[in-house]
C-alpha cells in the first residue's frame, strides 16, 4: 500500500477565516509561496513548515 501525502493548507487556512495574502502576510513570505504550496507545485521547507503548522495551530 502506498503513502499519499494530502495538502491541506487552503481548507485549513479558510477555515481560520484568512485569505492567501493575509496568511503570506503573517509568515512574512509572498502570496505566490502561499499558492504554490496549495497548488502542490512547490514542497516547503521543514522551517517554512513548521512556522506555518505553529500560526495556524494557534488559530
């Protein structure tokens, strides 16, 4: 049996009531990074990571 890996962040991020630009604008990183993790096109940084699971952990 394979692993699947399912991205989260856009329901979990609308589900705290933030927008792509609101949430970029926490972390201090672009909106595009924002789009591209949701989009499944770009793989954060265990860093990047962590300091979005910790934001929206305290949502």
């Amino acid at each position: 049996m394979g692993w699947k890996l399912v991205n989260r962040l856009a329901q979990v991020r609308k589900d705290g009531g933030l927008t792509q630009v609101e949430l970029a604008d926490k972390l201090l990183i672009s909106h595009q990074t924002i789009a591209a993790i949701e989009a499944g096109s770009y793989v954060p940084s265990v860093e990047l990571t962590l300091r979005i699971a910790y934001f929206l952990s305290d949502q």
